[in-house]
C-alpha cells in the first residue's frame, strides 16, 4: 500500500464544535493513538451551526468513522443520530460512532464523573446521602443522572435559573431538589458530596463565592473547571484535608469510551498523560487560550 492509499483509510474521528481549536480533545486522543500504535489520526473540526446538520449528516463521506461533539451542537447531535440510553437521559450527545452504517450516539459525561469520583473515593455512593449540584446546565444534567444512578436519594440542585432546577426534578424524579442559589448556606453542612457544575470559577468568569469551611470534614468536593485546574473551590477544599476532584479527571475518563468506539481498544489513563494535558493547561493558562470542555 503506498503512502496515499494508507492516508486514505486511516481511520479518523474528530472532535466537532464551535470554537473547538483550543480542545483539549485532540491531545489526549492522538496521545492514546501514538500509545497503542495505531495507523490513526483525531483531528478538529470547527463548524459554525449554519453547517453542523450537514457535516454530522455527511460525517462518514468525509472520512470520520465517529466524533466527539462539544459546545454549541450536542443537541443537534442528539436529534440527527440515534442516541443511546445515557444520551437520552441527559438529551445531549457528545460521541458519535457508526453501527451497522447507523449514527449511533451517546453521553459520556455521567461516566466521566462516576468513573473518576470511584477512583478517588471507592464506594463512596455508601457514604453520600446527600449532594448538591450547582448548575442545571449540559454537564450538571449529565452528573445528576450519575448521581440518580447511584441511588444518592437527595441531590439538592442551585440554580441562578431556578426553573432549570425545577425541569430536573421532572427530567429525574423526586430526588431532586431544585434551589435557588441563596439557599446555598443551609445546604452545605448536610452534603456530604458538592459538585460545581457550573462556569463560575472558570479563568476569565466570575468567580464561585461559596464558605467551604460550612462543609463537613468528611465531604467530597468537585470541580468541572479545568482552566485553572485548582480552582479556588478545589484549593479550599483541599486545604481541609477534603477529598477533591478536578475537571481533567472528569475530562480524562469521559474520553475513555469514545476511543473505545472508534479504534476498539479501551484506553487508560496513566499518570504521563495526566501531566501531559496539565502541561498544557498551563501553558494555555500563560498564554491566555481559553478550552472548552472535551
Ligand atoms: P454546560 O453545558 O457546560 O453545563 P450551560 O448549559 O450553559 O453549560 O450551563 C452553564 C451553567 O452555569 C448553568 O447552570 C448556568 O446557570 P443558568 O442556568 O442560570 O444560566 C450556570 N452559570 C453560568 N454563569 C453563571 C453565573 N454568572 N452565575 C450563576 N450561574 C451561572
């Protein structure tokens, strides 16, 4: 086979989004392709929304065998492929695969956040009986279903929007107790898990003003912001011995599975490639790039 016909079945996945070329996607994607070998490649593609339905609906005559979908267009993914059960829980989709020549999709944000809060905390679904979630966006909606799958009986939701908040309850069932964000002190001290689901906290938004020392000595506290990566919830948190955990261990395993699809080997996540995006986030950070999640 010579150069160009190997160029041309390399099977490739991309990562679709508007901005994306400051994904972090493609980094850690190519890292697991030069890791396992593969005659493969992960490239970015930034479509503006006019063109999103025709790029996913043509995604495979342009060469891709699948995708990771980002900001603004998981819900025209959701619509325009065949959504799984994780994508329809949380009616959004940010990986695309063929089956049987079908777009198929899924969510892979609520094992992202369950596979990575079991590796810092194992069984820790036994000791949280009670959680709060700020945000009822995208991601938080993807970490309430994780959190509902775990049985976790009261997630207590802020929201700014607190309708929002109020559309999960409905979405996911009376386990949901929607807020809006100044009942936040009389929610902490009974939490034993906080996740940040939302913008605030991010480098260049306003920042998360929350009383971590009102959390009890035993509770969990996550962040999804990953630029910076030690947010100041996280540096608080950890300055209490707490358990943390950053939006990269988030973004780390939610990328797991879409690899998986693709190129058939289930990827892992080693301390090398950690440090490899960290470096990244820094450098980005030094150089005032702004990421998107995945
Ligand atoms: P994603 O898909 O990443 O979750 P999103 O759907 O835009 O993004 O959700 C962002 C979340 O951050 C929302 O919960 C949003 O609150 P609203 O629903 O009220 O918009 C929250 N958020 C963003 N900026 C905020 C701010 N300045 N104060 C409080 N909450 C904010």
């Amino acid at each position: 086979m010579d150069e160009n016909q190997s160029a041309i079945s390399k099977p490739k996945a991309c990562i679709i989004g508007y901005p994306a070329k400051h994904s972090l996607s493609p980094i850690l994607h190519r890292y697991w392709i030069n890791q396992y070998r593969l005659n493969a490649d992960y490239r970015v593609e930034e479509v503006e929304s006019e063109n999103i339905f025709e790029f996913i609906n043509n995604l495979s005559k342009k060469g891709y065998i699948g995708a990771n979908v980002t900001m603004p267009h998981k819900d025209i993914a959701f619509q325009i492929s065949r959504p799984d059960a994780h994508a329809i829980a949380v009616r959004a989709s940010n990986t695309l695969w063929f089956e049987n020549n079908i777009l198929r999709s899924t969510n892979t944000d609520t094992e992202g956040f369950l596979n990575a809060i079991d590796a810092v905390f194992p069984n820790w679904d036994h000791h949280v009986k009670e959680a709060i979630v700020l945000g009822a966006g995208g991601a938080a909606r993807a970490i309430i279903y994780g959190l509902v799958e775990r049985g976790i009986t009261r997630i207590n939701v802020v929201n700014r929007t607190l309708h929002k908040a109020t559309d999960l309850r409905v979405r996911f069932g009376c386990s949901i107790i929607p807020h809006s964000w100044d009942a936040l002190p009389n929610l902490i001290e009974s939490a034993k898990l906080l996740v940040n689901a939302t913008s605030l906290g991010m480098q260049g938004k306003k920042p998360l003003d929350i009383d971590t020392k009102l959390l009890s000595d035993d509770s969990i506290v996550c962040d999804i912001v990953y630029s910076p990566l030690n947010t100041t919830l996280l540096a608080d948190a950890k300055a209490r011995n707490l358990v943390v955990l950053n939006g990269l261990d988030m973004l780390l395993n939610q990328a797991v599975r879409g690899f998986e699809l693709w190129f058939g080997i289930r990827p892992k996540i080693t301390q090398e490639l950690y440090e490899t995006l960290v470096a990244h986030i820094v450098n980005a950070e030094m150089a005032d790039n702004y990421y998107r999640p995945i």
